[in-house]
C-alpha cells in the first residue's frame, strides 16, 4: 500500500510547527496602572539586546514595535539562544506615563514559569521647572527702547540612576518633559515659550520687550509644566525686577530744516543769490563783484587826472589831423 502523499505533508508540516514553536521561550505579560490599579490596553513593547553589563549599549531584538492592542496582555517570545552574555531590555510604554524597563535573559524553549505584572506609573511627587540665572539686560532705559530677559530653565526630571542608553523612540516623548516658560511685564503675560526638555538637561530662554511709557515696569518669568506624565506640579517664578523707563527727551531731526535753510539762499530762479552768501567761498566769489568805493582825495585826483588825459587825448587828435592833411 503506497503512503497517503496528503497525510506525509501534513506530518511534516506538524513536525516543521512543533520544532519552531519550541525553539523560543512565552513570556506573558500583563499590564496595568500602577497609581490606580486599573488595565492598561494600548501599551507598546520594544526590546534591545544588551552589549555591554549595564546597557548602555544596545542592538534592537525584534524588528517591530509590539503592542497589547485592546487587550492588556502581550506575550513576548525570546530566541533560544541567548544573544548576548549580557541578556536584554524590554521597554512598555504609553502616552502619559513613564517608560517600564526590564532585563530578561530568557533562552531554551518553552514558556516561562510564570505570568509577569507590568506596572506603568505617573509621578505622584509634586514636580517643577527651577529657574536659574534669571537677568534683565538693563533697568534704566528711555521709552521706546528694548529690553532683553534670559534665564536657563532646568528639566523637571533628574537621570538619578545615570542611565546612557535611551532608545532613540522614547526620547522626546517618553525621557522628555514639556515645560511652558512665560514672560511677565507687571504681572501681564506678554510672551510665552514651549519646551520639550531632556532630563537632567537646562535651555536658555530669551525673550525682548520694548517699553514704550514712562514709569516703573516688573519683569518676571514662570515656569509651568503642561506634561500629562505628572499627577501633581507647581509652578516655579523668579523675583521681580523692576526696570525704570524715562521719557527720551532727545529733539528728532527734521529732515526739511537743511531744505528749507537752503531754499532761503535761493532766488525764485533757483540759482544762489550772490548778495547773501552763507560760506567762505560764496564771500570770495562775491569780492569780485564788489563797486570799489573812492576817498574825497582819491576821487579828486581822479578827476585831475580824467582833465589832463582828456588835453593829451586832444592834442594827440590835433596831430593826427595834421599828419593826414600834409599826406593829401
């Protein structure tokens, strides 16, 4: 009786399942609010293999980022073999909470001895932003001028632990913290800035503001932490500092006076009027148009001497009718 072809196959394949549902290790994981005790569904799982004893290296495990979906419940499967001497790290995470991180070493085949309780918490702690190193760029200023606030806002989370490794999805939501920084100018807020800060980190923050009355101004920053990770915060506020405005008193150039002083030194023709010069080299241009203005003596010797030039003119006249009359 020859073998049943479908019956070897299906066999084989069973064979072929058995040996690869065996190659792996279950783990099974449930997961919960730590602060309320409550299921947690929509919880995702990443996992690193380890490269060194503490972690702070790491190459990713499974390729995908897993998830409880709408259960509470994930099973995560571990390679028989263990991948490094130093085992893995195996992240869960959820908007609004903190990251929960385990090692595991799991290897061989089969499920784990037991079920394992995931707990995802917010900080109960009452949490704030510390300000450091609040200035004001001047306290004394005319109006209309603009003044610069800085300060350096401190993240509201510490790396205790020292921790080097952070998965690079994880960073700016999960490790980071947002932090609204606020601008007062007598206890009105005028500017606003929005922070997504790194633990254990601090930013400078800028702002400038024009003052344009007169009178005294105070200036202030706020912190305020608008992070859904914290179940309790506070706000954190520098001390005033009162900045003096005076009215600026300096005249403004009008910019028609150099016209019109001009326009003055013009005739309706628009060319210079040589009798009302206003430089050294108009008076110079004009002392060679100047009359010459005679003394009595200077005009009576004048006088003589137009009589006596006027007998020479007509002696010179007699001799030349002369000449002409014996030349004919």
């Amino acid at each position: 009786m020859k073998p049943n072809k479908f019956l070897l196959l299906f066999i084989l394949t069973a064979i072929i399942l058995t040996a690869v549902a065996s190659a792996t290790v279950y783990e099974v994981n449930n997961v919960y609010d730590g602060n309320t005790g409550k299921t947690l569904t929509g919880v995702s799982v990443i996992g690193y293999t380890c490269q060194d004893k503490a972690c702070n290296t790491a190459m990713r495990l499974w390729p995908a980022t897993m998830s409880t979906g709408n259960d509470n419940t994930i099973i995560l499967s571990y390679p028989t073999e263990l991948q490094s001497e130093f085992g893995y790290a195996v992240y869960f995470f959820k908007p609004g909470y903190f990251p929960y991180k385990v090692r595991a070493d799991w290897y061989g085949e089969g499920r784990t001895p037991k079920d394992y309780t995931i707990k995802l918490y917010k900080l109960t702690e009452t949490a704030s932003s510390q300000i450091e190193n609040f200035d004001v760029s001047d306290t004394s200023v005319k109006t209309e001028e603009t003044i610069t606030i800085t300060a350096d806002v401190l993240s509201p989370r510490i790396n205790t632990n020292n921790i080097q490794f952070i998965p690079a999805e994880l960073k700016d939501n999960y490790y980071s913290d947002k932090v609204k920084v606020s601008l007062l100018v007598n206890g009105r807020v005028t500017e606003t800035k929005n922070l997504n800060m790194f633990w254990s980190t601090e930013q400078e923050v800028e702002f400038e503001f024009t003052l344009e009355n007169e009178g005294d101004y105070t200036i202030q920053i706020i912190t305020e932490i608008t992070d859904n990770k914290f179940l309790s915060t506070e706000n954190e506020e520098t001390e005033k500092i009162t900045v003096k405005v005076t009215k600026d008193e300096t005249p403004e150039p009008n910019g028609d006076d150099d016209e019109d002083e001009d326009n003055q030194n013009k005739t309706p023709s628009g060319y210079r009027n040589l009798n009302k010069g206003d430089t050294w080299e108009d008076e110079q241009y004009q002392n060679q148009f100047k009359s010459v203005v005679l003394t009595s003596d200077e005009s009576e010797n004048l006088v003589k001497i137009s009589a006596w030039q006027k007998f020479i003119n007509w002696i010179k006249y007699i001799f030349r009718s002369l000449f002409w009359f014996l030349d004919n």
